[in-house]
C-alpha cells in the first residue's frame, strides 16, 4: 500500500465511525443491502475509500456495525415491575418500531442473528431474563427469545401493501386480490368469499401488527400456563 492510497490527516479527523455508520444507514434504508459498497459509500461521503477501511475493514464489518447500531435503538428500559407478559410486550414493540423505521433492518438484523455485539447481547439477556423470572425454563426462554427475533421480522415483512409505497399501486394491488377472492364459488369457498375485503386489505397496518403482537403474547402465556399445569 502506497502512503498515497491512505486517508489524509482531515479525512481522519472528521471522519467518525458513527459518521460512516449513519450515512450507510441511510444508503441501504433507500436502496437496499445490494447497494451499499465501500466505493460507493465513499462517494457519498466525500472522503476516499481508504479512509472508510480506517475505521471498517471491509463490507461485512460495516454491515456489523450497521446491525450494532439498530440493535442499539431498541428499547430496554421496560418497567421490571410490570407482568412478564406486558414486559416482553414493550420490548416486542421497540423492535417493531425499530424495524419499521429502516427498510433495511430486518436483512441487517437477519445478517447479524448471531453476532456478540453488545447491543444484541444487551437485548438477549434482558429478555431471557425476563423470561427465566417469568418461570421459563432455559429452554424455553431461548426459543422464545429467539421467536420474539423472529415474529418482529416476521410482521414487518409481511405487513399488508409493504410490496409497495405507491398509494395508488397499492391500492390497484388490493383491489385485484379482493375481485380474485370475492368471484371464487361460493358453494366451495363461502369464507374466502365473505372475508375477500379483510383478507386483502392494507389500510390500517396498524390492526397487523396489534394484532401479530397480541398473538405472541398470548401464545407464550398459554405456554407458560400449560408449562406450570404439567408440573402441579
């Protein structure tokens, strides 16, 4: 490596590491992981490619970064007072409003499922704690902190008319998914002809993802109560 190919002395100085990781941010939330090279990055920050491998080594370490940062937006400060339940609840939130506010977050968190960040590590102990309080065995506590990963992802991935941002797309889409279920025979499909509206609607994502959240929760309280039954 030539002296010339190094980052110079202002490139060093007011090129940070969160500088670079909010900007990248940026870049994928817009356009996507494919999107996101060092050169291009670069680009966008003004600075040469070297001064960007000052801080990350490469691509990978920069989407761990990226992945550290969204782990570290989410909401730990639950109320250990509250019930377990309403705990896990406030967590699951924070991670639904986390992964909502960055198009690139479920990819970033997905990439980096078993990273040590201490973000994440932060993230796993609460909720494990949380759960293992909760009577959990440790087990159970793992895949259900693993499921709530999961079901977050899960909900903001397949939130209705996430497949575009068009309002008048969208609601072309839904129109077409609802003439396709509400012409099916109704002597073989009376319930997808009757729910053709709320099967296909995209209007209050809202109701999906209180929905999805209630779901969850009620789930793993039916856990924890058959779990307590079958040891009285």
């Amino acid at each position: 490596m030539t002296s010339s190919a190094l980052p110079d002395d202002g490139e060093r100085t007011r090129l940070t590491r969160a500088a670079v990781v909010d900007r990248a941010l940026a870049l994928v939330d817009k356009s996507g992981l494919d999107a996101l090279t060092i050169r291009k990055l670069a680009t966008e920050l003004g600075v040469t490619p070297m001064a960007l491998y000052w801080h990350f080594r490469g691509k990978e370490e920069l989407l761990d970064g990226l992945a550290e940062r969204l782990w570290g937006e989410i909401d730990l400060t639950v109320d250990r007072d509250a019930p377990w339940t309403e705990q896990i609840r406030a967590l699951l939130e924070s991670l639904l409003r986390v992964l909502r506010a960055h198009p690139a977050a479920p990819g970033l968190l997905l990439h980096s499922e078993k990273l040590s960040a201490e973000a994440a590590l932060n993230a796993s102990e609460l909720t494990l704690d949380i759960l293992r309080t909760a009577g959990f065995s440790p087990e159970d506590a793992s895949m259900a902190a693993r499921s709530t990963l999961w079901t977050g992802i899960t909900l903001v991935m397949s939130e209705p008319g996430i497949e575009s941002l068009d309002d008048a797309e969208r609601a072309e889409a839904q129109r077409k998914k609802q003439v396709v279920l509400a012409t099916q025979s109704l002597a073989k499909f009376p319930r997808l002809v009757e729910c053709a509206v709320p099967m296909t609607s995209c209007d209050n994502p809202e109701d999906h993802y209180r929905f999805g959240v209630d779901l969850f929760i009620g789930g793993l309280a039916a856990v924890a109560a058959a779990r307590a039954a079958g040891m009285e």
